[in-house]
C-alpha cells in the first residue's frame, strides 16, 4: 500500500473519530441537560410545597392570634364590666350615707335651734335674778355698814388684804403642788436639756480629745507616709481605725479617732515607722501588731499600778485590762483614771469615818466608771455597763449596786452606793478638777451667795458641790413653809436670769426653829 493510501485510510479514520466523539459529547451533554431540567423541576416542586406548608402556618398562626386577641378583648371587657359595678355599688352606698348624714345634720340643726331657745330664756331668767340680786347686795350692804360702822372703802380695803394673804398662801401651795407633779416629767426634761448641752458645747472639745499630734522630723516624710497612689496611709488606717490627716501644717500629721485606745496604738505605729525609715503595707501591719501589744501592755500596767496604788487585790484581768484604758479617757477635761483613783482614796476615808469597811469602799469607787472604756462598743449609760461587767467578772452584788446607782439611775441597796456618789461628785467637784477657769469659778460662788443674800427674810446662804448648790438659812419668824417654796423658786428664776453657768444649780431653802433653856 503506498502512502497516499495510508494517509488517505488514516484521515478518514480520524474523521471517523471525531464524528464519534462529538456525537457522544452531544449525547452526553443531552443527558447533563435531562438530569438538570430534572434537577430543575424537582427543586421548584419542593419550592412550592414549602411555600404552600408555610402559607398553610402563617394562616394557623393568624388564626391562633386572633382567637388570643378575642379572648383578651372579652376578658377586658369582663373585668370593665366587674369594675364598673362596683364603682356603681360604691355611688349607690355612698348616696345611701349622704341622706342619712343629711338627716342627721337636718336633726342636729333642729336640736342646736330648740337649745338656743332655752338658752335665751334661761338668760332672761337669771338677767332678772341678778337685778334682784342687786338690790338685795346693795340693801345689804347699807345694813352691814350701819351694824360694822365701818364705811365700803374701809371694808373693802379690810377684805382686800384678808384675800392678798390667802392668795398668796393659795398660790405656794399651788406652786409646791406644780413643783411636785412636774417631777414626774423631770427625766425626759433633763435629757433634752444634756442633748441641747452636749450640742452646744462638744465642739469645743471634739478637736482636743479626739486627735494626737505626730511631730515628723521632715516634711518629705509626709510623701513616704502616703505612699504611691496613697497605698501606705490607706494600709495605716485599715490597720488601725482611725483617720490620717495630712495637710499643710508643717511638720505635723494627724491622727483622728473618737476611741482612745486605737488613736494611741496609731500613733505608735507611725512613730515607730518615722523612726524605721522602711514605710510599705507589709511592714505597716508588722509595725501595727507590734504597737498594739505595747499598748495593750501599757494598758494593763496602768490597771495594776491604779489597783495597786488604792490596795485592792484579786481583780479579774479583763477589769484590769478596761481599768487600764480608762487612761486615755477624759472628762470634761478630766482624766477617767485618776479621777477613778481619787474617788477612790476620798470613798475610803469616807467609809472608815462611818465604821465601814474601807477596802470595799475603795474597790467600789475604783470601778465606779469602768463602764466609761466601752461606751465607744455598747449603747447605754457608762453606770449600767460598768456594773454588768463587774457582776460579769464576779465582783459582789454591794460592789455593782455600787456601780450602778452612782448616779441615781437605779435604787441604793446598801450605803456604799451613796458613799462612792459623794467621792465621785468631790472629785470631779473641786476647783481645778475638770476644766474650769479658778476665777470664773469663785466669781460665780460670790454671784449666788449675793443674789440669795438679796431676798428679805434670808439670814444666811452658802454655795456648796462647787456651785452645784445653793443653801438659804431664813429667818423662821418672819417666813412660813409656804414663803420658803416661793422663796426658792424666786432665788433660782433670778439666778437662771443673771448668772451664765453649766449644767444645773440646785435652790435649798432650810428653815428651823430652836428653843433652847437651861435646867437649873
């Protein structure tokens, strides 16, 4: 076969080929084409069914909602329905009041018009009667002169001096009566009147018994104290209570807190922390515990030197521990502990005077304002508390009747309740005591002697308890008992309106009469 043969053969084979394979690309691009038509209707059909189902929902919901609504609109219209008869009911009821409160008021007006009626007759009747009264009087009185002798004005001037002095006895006993049911209120007038005082005079204190000075040997110390973004002087008062004032007083900060004890372990601690140099929130709480039990130990010394000093013995540690604090304590400018110590030395001469025993007397006064170191932690007077705490730790009934009726708030059992009274107002009563100008305080003696002097009838007047009290000596002959409650109250108006003086200043009238003869 030549070649042109075989070229021949083989280009009608390859064309043999290509008419095959694009008759079987035709073929198979049909089916593509069947299958997707297929594909095609198959997802529209799907479409529409899922279109159906969800129109076939959104009816069923419709329905659902509207029925809900229905059923909301009936139960609205129940509960306007319920709401407006009852407002009806009420209307009705409230009309049914109104003609019986105007039947009533119509009756009432009927009863007011036949009552002024009367009222006017009886009126005229007693005008009529006075007329004859009048007559009858003046008649009287015509026949009275002519059997006395006396004329009108002498009688009438006779009679006026009778009723001036039985007024005026009339009136002080009135008064004695008065003073007598206005103790009764007494206590809730004399606690108003120790709030207006602690009002009007604390601020004059607050700034002296509730702040210690720290003096720093630099003012970058103040810097170091506070600390980066004030860590160090908030670690300080967490530590301790209290507040850190530090401003621009030079070389000073201030440490502020109405407890005692937790200003002085405060003020431990940020010495010893100047003195240290290292200031940072762990070794301020090393510094702190440190300075408590310092002040702990000091506060127990203190306890054992007071008992120790007064000899009483056998105390339970936890008496001597709030005996102790009382060192930080002042009143009115008064230190608690030596004042507790005084008391004490004064009650113990007092007893032994008496025949009583001393040492129990001592023990009394000593702890007679223990309850004032837990007044900061516990509501209620310092001489309940104290005498809760010393029945507590086993002190004997006379010691906390003792302790509590110091002042007056409970009954006196025994006669040592009275006694540790007596030391505790010697104490804090004599000049220089508490916080008081020794010139001011003579000055307002001479005052009160002067203005009771100044009464007639008054033969003698001493102030004593430091001006506390005034004693009037008058002359029995010239005033009666009744004169002397007048008497009284007059001398203290006058002294509440002459003299200015803190607290209370109580009028003692005494009068006596001695007869006196000699047996021969």
């Amino acid at each position: 076969m030549s070649n042109l043969q075989a070229g021949i053969i083989g280009f009608v084979l390859a064309a043999l080929g290509a008419a095959a394979f694009h008759f079987l690309q035709r073929a198979r691009v049909g089916q593509l084409l069947r299958a997707a038509e297929e594909e095609r209707e198959r997802i529209v059909d799907q479409a529409r069914r899922e279109a159906e189902a969800a129109q076939r929902e959104a009816q069923v919901a419709a329905r659902d909602e509207l029925l809900r609504q229905r059923e909301e609109f009936e139960r609205q219209s129940r509960d306007q329905r319920r709401e407006l008869q009852a407002a009806e009911k009420q209307v009705a009821a409230r009309e049914v009041d109104l003609e019986k409160s105007t039947a009533a008021i119509q009756a009432q007006l009927s009863e007011t018009g036949r009552r002024e009626a009367a009222a006017k007759e009886r009126e005229a009747v007693a005008e009529r009667a006075r007329n004859e009264a009048e007559k009858v009087a003046e008649t009287a009185k015509v026949a009275i002169e002519r059997a006395a002798g006396m004329s009108r004005d002498e009688a009438k001037a006779a009679l006026l001096e009778e009723v001036t002095q039985s007024t005026r006895h009339e009136a002080a006993k009135r008064i004695r009566q008065i003073e007598e049911e206005a103790k009764a209120d007494a206590e809730r007038r004399a606690k108003k009147v120790v709030a207006l005082a602690i009002e009007r005079l604390a601020g004059e204190f607050v700034a002296e018994r509730t702040i210690s000075l720290v003096h720093l040997p630099t003012d970058d110390m103040k810097g170091r104290l506070i600390g980066r973004e004030g860590r160090n002087i908030r670690a300080i008062e967490a530590a301790t209570g209290v507040d850190l004032i530090i401003d621009d007083t030079p070389e000073t900060v201030v440490v502020s807190c109405h407890n005692p004890v937790r200003r002085e372990i405060a003020k431990t601690a940020v010495e010893k922390l100047i003195s240290d140099g290292r200031i940072h929130p762990g070794r301020i709480e090393e510094v702190v515990r440190k300075a408590e039990r310092e002040v702990e130990e000091t506060v127990r010394d203190a306890g054992q030197k007071a008992l120790f000093e007064v000899g009483v013995h056998g105390v339970h540690p936890e008496i001597v521990r709030l005996l102790g604090m009382l060192r930080y304590r002042y009143s009115y400018g008064q230190n608690v502990l030596m004042h507790s110590v005084e008391a004490a030395f004064i009650c113990g001469v007092m007893a032994a005077e008496l025949g009583l025993n001393p040492k129990q007397a001592r023990r009394a006064a000593l702890l007679h304002d223990i309850g004032k170191a837990l007044t900061h932690e516990v509501e209620g007077s310092h001489a309940l508390i104290g005498a809760e705490i010393a029945r507590k730790y086993g002190e004997s009934a006379k010691i906390c009747n003792a302790i509590a009726a110091h002042h007056e708030e409970v009954s006196a059992d025994t006669v040592l309740a009275p006694l540790v009274d007596a030391a505790d107002a010697l104490s804090g009563a004599r000049p220089g005591a508490r916080r008081e100008v020794l010139e001011s305080y003579v000055r307002r003696l001479d005052d009160l002697e002067r203005i009771s002097n100044s009464f007639d009838g008054v033969e003698k007047s001493f102030a004593i308890q430091a001006g506390r009290e005034i004693r009037i000596l008058v002359e029995p002959g010239r005033l009666n008992d009744d004169q002397c409650v007048v008497l009284a109250r007059d001398v203290a108006r006058r002294v509440e309106n002459e003299m200015t003086y803190p607290g209370q200043i109580r009028v003692t009238v005494i009068r006596e009469t001695r007869a006196t003869d000699v047996a021969r």
